[in-house]
C-alpha cells in the first residue's frame, strides 16, 4: 500500500517502543478492564479473554483513525481528466488493448471478449476515461492492472458505461483473476457519468491494494464480493449501489492484519449482500455520507467507529460485529456521532454485537430488536449521545447474554 496513514504508523511504532520497555497492551486496556486472562459465564458458555499484546486500544483510536487528507492525493479527487495529449482508443471484438506507458487514454465502443490490459512501469500513473464504453466478456476481466504504480478509471460527464463477464474467471498465468475489474496495484474509481459492472460469477472489483471511489456514480452486481481490496476501500463521495451474493464490500489482508480497513467519509451508498453489507477485517470507520446497508450482518470488522454520516442498517444476524479478527486493534464497537438506524430479525440476533468493548460518547442510536439490543464480552462505557429502543428512550447499555439474557450492572461512565 504506497499511501499509508501516518496515524496509524506512528501509533504501531509507539506501541513497539512500549513493548521495548517491558509495557505491552494488556488485556486491562483491550476489555475495558478486566485482566489478562479472566473466564466469565455467558449464558452458560463458557468465556476466556485473551490480551491483545500490541494491539491499537479505545484511547489510541478515538478521534478518527484514519482520516481524508492521508487517503487522498489532489488527482484522486479530481472529478475530470486533462484530454490535452490523450489517446483516444475504440473498443473491437476480441482485443486486448495493452497499455504499457504512462498517460491519459480514452475508451468508446462497445465490444465482445475484449480487455484492456495495464502492463506499465512501477511508477506510471495510469488514467482510463470511459466515454461510453460497453464491454461484455466471457472469462476475463475487462480491465486488467497487471503493474502499474495506480490506475484511474474515470467516467466522463452523463455517460453510460458498462461492465461485464457472464462466465467463471480463468487464470492470467499464474495470478487467479476474479473480477471485471481486476487490478494488483493501487484503483481509483471517479468522474461524472456512470459505471455499472455486472459479475455472474465473480467479484465485481478488485484490487490487491487500495481500492479508493471519489466520485461518480458506480453500480455493482456480483455473484461473490462486489467490491474488494486486500489493503483498503475508502469511500470519499459518489452515489453507490452495490448488490452481492456473498459481502459488498470487503477489505482483508492475510500477510498484515493491520491492513484491510474500510474508511467512508461522504457520498450516498446502499449495499445489499447475502453476507456481511460491509467487511473490514482490521477497522471500518465512518465519518459521514449516507449508507444504507442490509446483510446477515451489516457492518462486521474488529473496530468499528462511527463518528458521523446517516446511517441504516438491516441485519438478519448482527446490526453491527465488533469481531476479533485482527490483532492489531482491541475489539469493540466506538459510536461517537452521527445518526445510527439499526434494525435486526427474530432469534439469536443483536443491533450492536462486540466481542470485546463498547463505546457511546456522541451520536444517536435508533435500535429496532425484537431480541438483543446489546451484546458485549468486555464492558460497555456510556457518556453521551442518545439510545433509543424500539420507540423509548434509554439511559444505559444493558448486556443482552445468548439472544436475550439480561445482565446489567456493567460500566456506564456515571449513568444510572
């Protein structure tokens, strides 16, 4: 990932320099106070927290973790390319348009079993303009990013553009392809027209490195993940509809668990998914936009902070999963703003679900449950903003053990 957030370096760097001291994150720091290793009952199941050893804690994190001005070059949030020296390419049957140098190119036409291919230096930048560009193939990714330092694919002002494979995805040598857009390096996604992408038997976009959308407007149906990236999908503005057999959008890194975070900061994005609406296996933060989101579970990632935005969310399991994925961040739930609508079905279901901690210092909380409003395996800590449930007005979290076990008495930052 070439545009690391600064925060986050600095923090882990911290957290290494404490380690050298003989002072690492305990598992005080990361459930709320309880000790290293404490087992508890919960609903007669039988529970035992594990300390995190260098992990980002709640006093880390608050504030923002990530935050626009890190993500963002000036040209990502540029909505328009510069055409002066570009080259201006019509789509045929069966070609592979095979870019190698750095530059400004056009695409129209509409065309079968065709790709464009990216094989540049590690330092081009790479900008595709789809001016009414209609590719349908048959095993193959439309557009290919096989190097490249990033690649933008920008859609011109009112055009119809669209992307398509019907078929399963073969294999580019010895790299697995999986998407009709497919990109290893670094994918910005903008403009002013529209980009509709359709997978029938793959992921809608991919990238194995940053995936970033700044603007535009970008529809995406996929028979797996619609829209994936190994180190990040933010989310700066753009109107986005996602529809997904499997998550909508997923961020995850097997070789650094710090990585594969989900950032949303503006824009308009409404995701339906058979699985998780939004994944982001080591933190998903939002700082504002409206997003309307329905899954199994709707938002899921070790940390989850919501500091602004209006958000909806529909889960047939969990509202939101502050799940223990990564060990690079404490587990727990942060809501310190916004507007949160959550609404969950029948059985062994929760509107907010943490493995570790919860957090509610700002914001409103709107929480439709016929079950568990709260579940939480560390403490919950309430100092600001207001809870709602089911209609009435509440003035502290209650632990909802098993799909409806009560237990209170937990921290509630002086509220009663």
């Amino acid at each position: 990932m070439k545009n690391t957030n600064k925060k986050i370096l600095v923090s882990i760097l911290a957290g290494a320099m404490l380690l050298t001291s003989a002072t690492a994150v305990s598992a005080a720091s990361v459930w709320g106070g309880r000790s290293s290793s404490m087992t508890g009952t919960m609903g007669g199941m039988s529970e035992t927290y594990v300390s995190k050893t260098n992990a980002l804690s709640y006093a880390d994190l608050t504030g923002g973790i990530v935050n626009s001005e890190d993500l963002f070059s000036k040209r990502d949030l540029r909505q328009t390319a510069d055409l002066e020296e570009a080259s201006r390419i019509t789509v045929e049957d069966g070609q592979t348009i095979r870019i190698t140098s750095e530059g400004v190119y056009v695409l129209s036409g509409t065309a079968s079993n065709c790709t464009v291919r990216i094989e540049a230096d590690k330092e081009a930048k790479i900008q595709l303009v789809l001016d009414g560009v209609n590719i349908t193939n048959d095993d193959f990714p439309a557009i290919c990013v096989v190097s490249a330092d990033k690649v933008f694919v920008t859609t011109t002002e009112g055009s119809e553009n669209t992307l398509t494979v019907t078929g399963t995805f073969k294999a580019d040598g010895e790299t697995n392809t999986d998407a009709v857009i497919f990109s290893k390096e670094d994918l910005v996604l903008n403009g002013k027209g529209t980009l509709t992408v359709t997978s029938a038997k793959g992921n809608g976009i991919t990238s194995k490195d940053d995936l970033k959308i700044t603007g535009g407007t970008l529809n995406v149906t996929a028979a797996l993940d619609a829209l994936e990236a190994n180190d990040s999908i933010v989310i700066y503005d753009g109107n986005i509809t996602v529809n997904s057999k499997k998550d909508g959008l997923h961020a995850e890194n097997d070789d650094d668990d710090s990585l594969g975070y989900i950032w949303i900061g503006g824009g308009t994005l409404n995701v339906t998914a058979s699985d998780d609406a939004i994944h982001g296996t080591s933190f998903v933060q939002a700082d504002g936009g409206t997003i309307t989101v329905s899954g199994a579970e709707g938002i899921e990632g070790t940390y989850i902070q919501v500091n602004g935005g209006e958000i909806t969310v529909t889960g047939t399991d969990d509202g939101l999963n502050g799940a223990n994925k990564s060990s690079a961040y404490e587990t727990a739930v942060e809501i310190a703003g916004g507007t949160l609508n959550v609404t969950v079905g029948q059985g062994d279901t929760d509107a907010i679900d943490s493995n570790g901690n919860i957090y509610v210092t700002g914001g409103t909380i709107s929480i439709t449950s016929q079950m568990s409003s709260f579940d939480y395996d560390g403490t919950a800590t309430y100092t600001g903003g207001t809870i709602i449930v089911n209609g009435q007005t509440v003035n502290s979290i209650t632990n909802s053990m098993m799909g409806g076990g009560m237990m209170g008495g937990m921290q509630m930052g002086g509220r009663h």
